[in-house]
C-alpha cells in the first residue's frame, strides 16, 4: 500500500472531530464515507461542513464553488458497513469511550479489506491499546488532530510498537496530499506531543495561580501578548536557536527546582470540576461566561486562525 492507492476513506463519528476530518479529505478530492449512529448527527455534519466550506470561500482560502463540490464526494450512512465499503483507510472519530473504541475497531477488522489501514483519531488512547482487537496491528495507527481540525493544521501521526512503517508513511503522506503538517510520533506515548506539552503549561499554571502569583487573567495576558505571540510565528527551538543556548542553560539551572512538579491533578482545577464550573458550557470556569461572550470568544479564536492560515497560503 502507497498513498496513491487511497481512493476513499471512511469516517466513524460525524462529531466535533469527525465531520471537520471528513471535510478536509473530501476537499483533498478523496471519497468519503461518514459514519454516526444517528441520521440526525450526520445531517448536522453535513450542516457543519457546508458552513464550514461557506466561511473558507468568504475569507478566500477556497475557491468558490469547490465547496459544493467536495460536499458531494462525502456519503453519509448510519451503516456502518455501508460507510466503510471500498475504504482503504478508516479513521475513527467517535467518543472516547474505550469499550466503544474496541468494538469498533474489531468490527472493522472484522469488515474491512485485508489491507485497509485502521487508524484513531484518541486523544488519550494510544494504538497498541486499540488494536489489541484486532488480527493487523501493523495497519492499526493514530492519527491524532487538533480542534477545530479544518483550521488547525497539525496532525500527529502515532506509531505502537507493532505499526509497520508503511503503514504510518501512507498516513503521514496522505497528511500531506490535502495540505495537512502531520509530525511523525515514533513511538507512542500518552499524550503524543502536542497534550505533553499543554499538560506541562497546565501543570504549572495552576501551580502560580494556586500559589498566589497571579491571576488566571494575569496569566492569560502573559501568554497572549508575551510567549504566546512568539509561539505562533517559531516553534520553541528556533526561538532558542534565535536568542543563546548558553542564556537557555543559565536560565534552566535557576529555575528547574522551583518549577511545579506535581503528579496529581491541582485541587483548584479538581474544586472547579465538583462544583461544576466547567467553563462557557456551564457559565463558569476561570472566568465568567453569558452564552454571548462565549460566542464572541470562539469568533475570536476561529477569525485568528483564518488570518494565521492565509501566512501558509
Ligand atoms: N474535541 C477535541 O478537541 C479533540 C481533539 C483531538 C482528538 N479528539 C478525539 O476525537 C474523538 C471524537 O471526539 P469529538 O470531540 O469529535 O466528540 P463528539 O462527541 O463531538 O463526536 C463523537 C461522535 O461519535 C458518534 N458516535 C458515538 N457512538 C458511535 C458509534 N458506535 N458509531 C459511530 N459514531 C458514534 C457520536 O454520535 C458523535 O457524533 C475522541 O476520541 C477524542 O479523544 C478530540
């Protein structure tokens, strides 16, 4: 199998990842078929991908009409085995239910062609763990996106002990046929890349705010208009590279010991999940939300990564 082999690949779960995975190879001129449990969840993707589509032509990264078009290479099915029929790859996109995510996949061991590739979009499920159910661990790979995954450009691609090489270089190649940055992940570890990193920053976030050395609003404005900022334009190695790994080592033996180290999830975050303050979904987290701040909020996010998606073009 070589990544000119794909001609479709199906998509179980039309959710928050799926329907955005699904767009954007179908966009590529892939064949798809998209898979939920109910008809009214595949619509609403349908929905979804349109608008998407709609806004991606507004702001000029789509040519007009080319939505449309890509619309109808996508072929919705509550049947599974419809959804998958032909399929040379499968990504998985359902809750992250681990029971649910076995089932699966042994169904579509089961289902599938022999050499159809097998891959999860889990955040926190590695493959090995998943294709355990399965008789082709080495066409069981992760493909691990980040949300909202039509403007996120990343995708990580995660290799078990068992996942052949070919297999995770025709998911990294197709990674790259639609425009995608995927990154190799040689051997899977919980978190991948991306969430080790973002844990990190959690950890010790919390740690200052707990302490009483900052506000999380304080906090926020540091990482927006001061690290973030960089962030966006030279990953964390080429801003080394910029300043003196001399600066950087002095810098680390100074402040390694009086990092946060904890391995427990920080009380303040865990106080906030009991009393239910879950963030703009419940009104409350760090902050407080109406539905329309929320709003305002996600327009923001999304509006600045379009402008930050127009550099790549
Ligand atoms: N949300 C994120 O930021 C994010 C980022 C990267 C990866 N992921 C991973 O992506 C996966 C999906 O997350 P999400 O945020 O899209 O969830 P979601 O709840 O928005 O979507 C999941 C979809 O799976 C469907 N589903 C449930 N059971 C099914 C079944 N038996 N067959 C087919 N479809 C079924 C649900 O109806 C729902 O539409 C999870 O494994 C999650 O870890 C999420």
């Amino acid at each position: 199998m070589n990544v000119d082999k794909i001609q479709k690949v199906a998509v179980i779960g039309a959710g928050l990842m799926g329907h955005g995975i699904a767009q954007e190879l179908a966009q590529g001129g892939y064949e798809v078929g998209l898979n939920d449990v109910t008809d009214e969840a595949l619509e609403k993707a349908i929905v979804r991908i349109r608008d998407n589509y709609a806004m991606l032509e507004r702001e000029g990264l789509l040519s007009q009409g080319k939505g449309e078009k890509a619309i109808g290479l996508v072929q919705t099915s509550v049947d599974i085995g419809v959804a998958i029929d032909g399929a040379d790859l499968v990504i998985e996109a359902v809750v992250e239910d681990l029971a649910l995510k076995l089932d699966i996949f042994g169904k579509l061991d089961a289902w599938c062609e022999p050499q159809t590739i097998l891959a999860t979009n889990s955040s926190s499920y590695m493959p090995s763990k998943i294709a355990v159910v399965t008789d082709r661990p080495e066409k069981v790979v992760g493909m691990h996106y980040f949300n909202p995954p039509f403007l996120m450009p990343l995708v990580e691609i995660i290799k078990s002990d068992q996942t052949s090489d070919q297999t995770a270089q025709v998911a990294y190649d197709l990674m790259v046929k639609i425009g995608k940055s995927p990154v190799m992940v040689q051997k899977e570890i919980p978190g991948f890349i991306g969430n080790r990193i973002q844990a990190a920053v959690w950890r010790e976030i919390l740690w200052l705010v707990e302490e009483g050395i900052a506000t999380p609003q304080d906090i926020d404005t540091v990482v927006k208009t001061g690290l973030g900022r960089r962030l966006a334009v030279a990953g964390p190695f080429e801003l080394t590279d910029l300043t003196s790994l001399a600066m950087k080592q002095a810098i680390m033996e100074e402040l390694l010991p009086s990092l946060a180290s904890g391995q427990k999830v920080p009380v303040i975050l865990k106080e906030k999940v009991e009393e239910g303050e879950l963030g703009i979904r419940s009104g409350k987290g760090f902050y407080e939300w109406t539905p329309e701040s929320g709003e305002d909020l996600r327009t923001r996010v999304a509006k600045a990564l379009i402008e930050i998606g127009k550099w790549d073009q």
